[in-house]
C-alpha cells in the first residue's frame, strides 16, 4: 500500500512541477525580414513572430522576369517556413 501512495505522490509532484514550468516560460519571438531584388515583389515584409510560427511567403515576379529562389537555396513558391531564430529572406528575379 505504502508503494502506491508513494507512486501517487510522484506523479502529483512531476505534474506539479510541469504545470509550473509551462507557466514560467518565456515567450520568444524573431524577427523575419524579407526583400526582393529588382523584377518583383513579395507579399510580406516580415514582421515580429513567436518562436515556431509558420510564415507563407509569396514572390511575383514582374512582366519580363521570372522568380529564380529565395536567399536561402529554396525555390519553393510560395516559401512556407518556421520562424525559429531571427531571418533575412531575400526573392531573387531575373531578366528573361
């Protein structure tokens, strides 16, 4: 019996202490900062987002220029990413 209370008490204890922690933390925010070069435009320039937000980003490039991929190495379009430190993002655009 003395094993079982034992193991109630722990529990209360570890939940305890979880409740307190998740109370205690710290919000994070980054910044995100997004530019395009000449022969378009993003929707977005960034902001202000709390740590692990997912940020849609859009580029269009102007008439006679193609998007060619962001600073980063993707060429995804639209970019979705996660906001997990501060961040420049830059839309690249060619000249067709």
């Amino acid at each position: 019996m003395k094993k079982h209370y034992y193991l109630h008490f722990f529990c209360f204890l570890i939940l305890l202490n979880c409740g307190k922690e998740a109370t205690e933390r710290e919000t994070i925010c980054y910044t995100l900062t997004i530019t395009s070069t000449t022969g378009g435009e993003v929707n977005s320039n960034g902001g202000y987002y709390t740590e692990g937000t997912q940020v849609s980003i859009q580029a269009t490039p102007n008439a006679f220029y193609q998007f060619t991929g962001w600073s980063n190495g993707s060429t995804d379009n639209p970019l979705v990413i996660t906001v997990n430190g501060n961040l420049n993002l830059r839309a690249n655009f060619t000249k067709k």
